[in-house]
C-alpha cells in the first residue's frame, strides 16, 4: 500500500458514485464514500483543530454516523485521525490499497497527505448541470455548473504545482463507453491490473452496469434556453475537455437574470427544507443563528435521521458501504457475525 490514498476526485453529478463503485469493487482496492468530515476541518490557513473540537463536529455528521470509523482522541492530531480512518477501513474491507471520492478541497487533502495523488472524473457540464437541477443546491442551470467550474479552476490551479505521475484525467462519457479501458488505466495510475470484479457492484448495489446511452442522455432533454446560459457560463472551458458547443446563438446573463434566479431558488430552499425535515429544519436554522448550540445540535441530530432514511442507498446489505477482498469474505462466510 502506498504511503497515502488515492483521491478519486469529481463535480457532483459527474458519474463519481459509479466510479467509486467500480473502483471499490476492485479485489485489491477499497473506496471511502468520503471524507468531507475530515477534510473540512482543516482550517483556511491550514491548522487543525484541537481532537476535542472535532470529537463535538462529529456528532451531527451524516456521513460519518454511518461510516463505521471509531474517532480515538488519544491520537496527536487531525492527520493521525485521518489514517487511522483509512486503517481501520483497510481491517474492515481486508484489502491492501485506499482511494477517496471527493469532489474539492486539493488543497485541504495535500495538507494532510502532502503526497497524495489524484484521478479526476469529467463530465460534459451541461450533463452536470441538468442532473445538479434537480438537487437542492442546484435549482437552475445556471447556478448548477457552479460547482463544476469551481472544480476546474480548483484543478487546474492544484496541478500545475504537482508532478505529472501524481494525477490524470478520466472523462465520464469514456467510463460508460469504454469502461475496461478507462478502468484499466485507472488501475494502471494506482500499481494494480484491471480486475473483472470492478463491474460486480451490479450484483450488490442498486446500480446498474454502464449503459453508453446515459452519456448524452442530457441532450435531449435540454432546453434550448438552459443550454445558452450554461455555455455563457462555462463554454470556453468546453473544447478544453474535449466537448463541442452548440451551433445556438451566444446569449449575455445579465444581473436581472441572475437576481430573478436566486430569488427563486431560495423560496424553493426553503420549500424543501420545510417539506422534507418538517420544522426541524428551520428550527435548526433558527438556533444555530442565534447561537444555541444544544437545541441546534439536538435537531441537526433529527434532520440527519431523516436524511439517511431519504438516502439512495449504494449497498444492498443494511450498514454496508464496501466491497470485501476475497479472502475477507470468505472469513466472514465461515465466521458470520
């Protein structure tokens, strides 16, 4: 195993799930969902924070409430934590190798495993951003290939100061299409052969193996309107990752526009964090502004509940989010429980 995990790293709604699943179901290799709850809290200036500020983060987040990891405050620092993680995964899932799925924070990551290498997964930004619509943080099109561009100018910036052998760049339309291929070179990046078994999650998640038509689904689907204010956005970033503007007239996205879009956008927010957390959420809302921490945490606690339930849930099997090595799942068939 090398000295830091490989981060599998992609805009949301670029195809990330797919390829962590893929990537995880290789004989060798184990894929953490993500660690936003470690990478998040390293602080802009690149200081950690003290083990008992984390230990009190940690209680109202998602992810890791059902990640399985034991926090030990007993270690130095925020790093240690972080690998400690990334071990007891390594024990749990009985394989040698660790990647992330990520979706930013290049420079959060490099601050703890400062020799961290990195694969990124592209998708056509006007894919991105019709899936992004019909999330929360992604209303209109517009706004939904935010995310996306920042990565790019996240990406770009990072690597520039990286070696050449410490990242490449895959391209999700490849993945479906092509995928032995694609994943070939993945495994070819991280020192491992390509395995069969990275198609096996069809067998045990609720994901199905790549279908090619899902590529370019988006393009018939698409508004004419929502295809020009993306490429005001973002078009001159198209033709550098190997996609082609539309032949529609080039349109200016004005104040006004963008004034009425989020106007919109934050009635629907409010909206959605009504009608699905009730009045928790804006309970929620309400006490962490006005600084009462225990009522705060106490609904968060309710709206995460509420939040995992609602969850697509990539693993059949109840509390499981990995594949096991073979020689783990033969210990866990003759040793159940």
């Amino acid at each position: 195993m090398s000295s830091s995990p490989t981060f599998l790293i992609g805009a949301e709604r670029s195809g990330t799930t797919l390829f962590r699943l893929m990537v995880d179901s290789h004989p060798e290799i184990t894929c953490i969902e993500n660690l936003d709850y470690v990478i998040n809290a390293v602080e802009p200036d690149g200081s950690f924070p003290s083990l008992v500020d984390y230990a009190q983060r940690l209680e109202t987040e998602t992810v890791y409430s059902t990640s399985g990891f034991t926090l030990d405050t007993d270690l130095p620092d925020l790093a240690a934590v972080a690998n400690d993680f990334i071990a007891q995964r390594l024990v749990a899932s009985g394989k040698t190798d660790v990647a992330v799925m990520v979706h930013d924070k290049m420079d959060a990551i490099l601050r703890i495993w400062p020799d961290a290498r990195f694969v990124h997964i592209v998708r056509d930004p006007r894919g991105v951003a019709l899936s992004a619509k019909a999330f929360e943080w992604g209303t209109a099109v517009y706004f939904g290939i935010a995310r996306w561009a920042d990565l790019m100018d996240e990406w770009d910036r990072v690597t520039a100061t990286l070696p050449a052998d410490r990242f490449m760049e895959i391209r999700f339309e490849d993945l479906v299409t092509d995928h032995v291929a694609t994943l070939s070179a993945v495994c070819a990046f991280m020192g491992r052969n390509y395995s069969p078994d990275m198609l096996e999650y069809a067998s045990e998640t609720d994901y199905e193996l790549p279908i090619p038509g899902k590529a370019t689904e988006w393009q018939s689907l698409i508004t004419d309107r929502e295809m020009q204010e993306i490429e005001a956005r973002v078009g001159d970033r198209l033709s550098a990752k190997g996609y082609e503007a539309s032949s529609l007239p080039s349109i200016q996205v004005g104040p006004a526009d963008i004034a009425k879009m989020k106007s919109r956008i934050r009635i629907l927010k409010w909206k959605h964090k009504l009608g699905f957390f009730g009045w928790a959420g804006i309970g929620e809302l309400v006490a962490r502004k006005a600084g009462l921490d225990d009522l705060q945490v106490k609904l968060k606690k309710q709206m995460n509940a509420k939040e995992r339930q609602g969850r697509k849930r990539s693993w059949r099997e109840p509390g499981r989010e990995f594949s096991y090595s073979p020689a783990k799942r033969a210990e866990l068939e003759q040793h159940p429980g």
